[in-house]
C-alpha cells in the first residue's frame, strides 16, 4: 500500500490486534511479489482495496464465531436434520420469521434527545420445578416462571401461557385449567385463577394458549406471592393431556410463557461516525455495509438469524487530526516507514443474538460479543 504524504491507508480488521499481523503480511507478499522492499507506487484501485477488506472481515467473522463458541470446527447439521429438531410451537416459529426478516436490520443508532420512538420486546420463559414449600410427595412438577428484573408490570403489553395437549383419543371437550400454587404455610391451596374449555379432534396433539397477564401482573407487583402454578387438562373420559414434565418422546413440549415488553419512548440519533456505501466518493475513514449470510457459508446450524449487518472500515486515516501530542505529526513526516501510522478501525461494536445446534444438538441462545461494527475511526 502507497503511503501518502500526511496520511496514512491502511486494512481494517475484524479487531484492532489484526492490524499488525496483516500489515507485515502486505509487506511480505509486496516484498516477495518485487523482489524487494515495497517502493511508493500508484494508489491501487479503491473498489479493489474494499473488496479485499470485505473478504477478509467475512473470513474473520467465521473464526471469530467459532473461536467465541468454543468450536474447533462448524457442527454437521444439514438443513433437513434441523428442520426435524426445531420445536413446532407457534410463538417460537413466528419469532423465527421475524428473525429472518429483521436479523440483517441492525441497529446504526445511540440513545439520545431526538425522534421518539416505542421499542417492544419478545421474551419466552421456559417452565422449572416449583420450590418444594408448595408441593407434596414431589407434585406439582411444574410450573414456575423465573422473573426477569427487566419486567415491570406497566411494560407488560401481552402475557401469554402456552400447554401442549396430547393427542386424545377421540374427539372431546377439554377443561384447560391454571390454578395458582401457595406454600404449604399457607394452607398448600391450588387457587383458581384461569380456565378455558377447548373442544378438539381426536388423534393429534395442539398447542394451546392462555392469557395470564393479569397473574403476571400481581407477581410483579407482588413478588412474595410468586410460587409457580399448576397446569391441567381434563377431557371428558378425565385424562389429563397437558404436558407439563417430559415424557420420552415429548422433549420441547413443556409449557413456557411468552411475555411482550414495551420499554417505552427513547429517544435516537444517529452515531457520529461517518457512514458510507461502495459509490461513495469519501477517502476518509468511514463504515461501509456488509452483510453476512450464514447460509452461505453453509451454516445450517444457526437457526436465527440467517443473515446479518456486519459492517467493515475503510478509508484513510490523516495524523494531523489523530496524535495526542501536536508535534507527533512531524516527526511521523520525517520517518514515514519508522511508524506504522493509525489506521481505520473500529471503534465500536455490538453483539448479535444467535439461536444455534451445538455438536451435541441441543438448541442454544446465547449472545455473541463484537459482530457488528457501529462506528469507525482512526486509531
């Protein structure tokens, strides 16, 4: 790479400790590819400097998920086993849609004083074992919700429990009834609180849901009172259909709870960092889009999102503007090749969720740390 009277061009990398690495191998393959050490030469083509990038923050992207997940290699899971694997419930199907609508729309903005605007959110709670205070001989076995501190009960725009029905045998009238659990110090009562009669068909299991906002509601403004509570579902020959504890062949059948939060007005402006796209005249340092299909990279192992806004640096990088003393500048001018220089870098970054298969399997949520680039600088 040309070095530039004054400024300074140079590859931006998935982390700032690439710098170094991939600066003395530009050099290397220069001094290879001349036969000697790199001399000044025309600024190479721009689309083909961005280009390179983009290839090399793509490659980063999948050692970094990897490395970041603790795999040495990507699972060997094709698209039809993961198909077979994945939960049928309703709730989680429709986040998995949206999830391949919006899992490339990252966020470019920062909290601040300006356009308001109403953010919701989708969270699903899966059902544990009540605390043993409330159960006899080791029943109930389900179900207790753990409350997240984020919950407030004015944010609960929606609070819905979803049950699994077996199939019955023929067709019927089901009572579907949630009852809320106390500790035996309080007399171990089953108090009625929801109830719900469902006519189905025979031969096939359902997912039903059931509106329990209101015992959502009273357990957050009332914590003390949150002991869990206990499902059932009775049809008429009185056969209780509700999975509530997993039976072999029933895993991913238990009932969870799907809560939508509203966390209220914010207010968002722009990032101050320059953005661009790839006809974008800028040479300065600037963020340009990228975005990541783990489809093509044959990941059918990641279940959400299929796709994503990574971003990438690019551009030139002035030391006038960028060194903490005012004479660094100078004294870089008189020994170019002595100093590196600053490069454009990210400045900051923000994690993505991703719903994945491990090697063993099992479905996983977890957060994935520094994957998509917010905002560029020189450093």
């Amino acid at each position: 790479m040309p070095f530039l009277s004054g400024q300074h061009t140079c590859p931006t990398f998935f982390s700032r400790a690439d710098h170094f690495a991939a600066q003395q191998q530009q050099q290397a393959q220069t001094q290879q590819s001349s036969g000697g050490p790199e001399e000044p030469s025309e600024p190479c083509s721009t689309c083909d400097v961005r280009q390179q990038i983009k290839s090399m923050r793509l490659n980063a992207i999948k050692s970094q998920i990897l490395s970041k997940l603790r795999m040495k290699e990507a699972p060997n899971i094709s698209r039809d086993v993961v198909k077979q694997l994945l939960p049928r419930a309703p709730p989680l199907q429709q986040l998995l849609d949206q999830y391949d609508v919006l899992g490339d729309d990252n966020r470019d903005a920062v909290v601040d004083e300006d356009d308001e605007h109403a953010v919701t959110e989708t969270i699903m709670m899966m059902a544990t074992e009540p605390d043993p205070e409330v159960q006899a001989n080791g029943s109930p076995k389900c179900c207790l919700f753990t409350l997240s501190p984020k919950f407030q009960a004015s944010r609960v725009l929606r609070a819905q429990l979803w049950v699994y029905l077996r199939p019955a045998e023929e067709p019927t009238a089901v009572f579907l009834q949630i009852s809320r659990l106390t500790p035996a110090s309080d007399g171990g009562r089953h108090v009625r609180v929801r109830s719900l009669k469902l006519d189905v068909k025979a031969g096939a299991g359902s997912w039903q849901s059931i509106d329990v906002k209101q015992v959502l509601s009273v357990w957050l403004r009332q914590p003390d009172t949150n002991w869990g509570i206990h499902i059932n579902a009775y049809d008429n020959a009185g056969n209780d259909l509700a999975v509530t504890s997993a039976e072999p062949g029933e895993q991913g059948l238990q009932p969870f709870m799907e809560v939508k939060l509203s966390e209220g007005p914010r207010r968002l402006r722009r990032d101050s960092g320059l953005d661009c796209d790839e006809n974008s005249p800028e040479s300065r340092c600037c963020r340009y889009p990228l975005t990541v299909d783990f489809e093509d990279f044959g990941w059918d192992w990641i279940i959400a999102p299929k796709r994503y806004k990574a971003n990438y640096c690019s551009g030139e990088c002035e030391y006038m503007h960028l060194q903490k003393y005012p004479h660094t500048h100078l004294v870089n001018k008189a020994n170019p090749r002595g100093n590196a220089g600053p490069c454009c870098t990210p400045t900051k970054m923000s994690p993505i969720n991703m719903l994945y298969f491990n090697r063993k399997e099992q479905i996983i949520y977890g957060k994935i740390p520094s994957m998509v680039v917010d905002r560029c600088g020189c450093s």
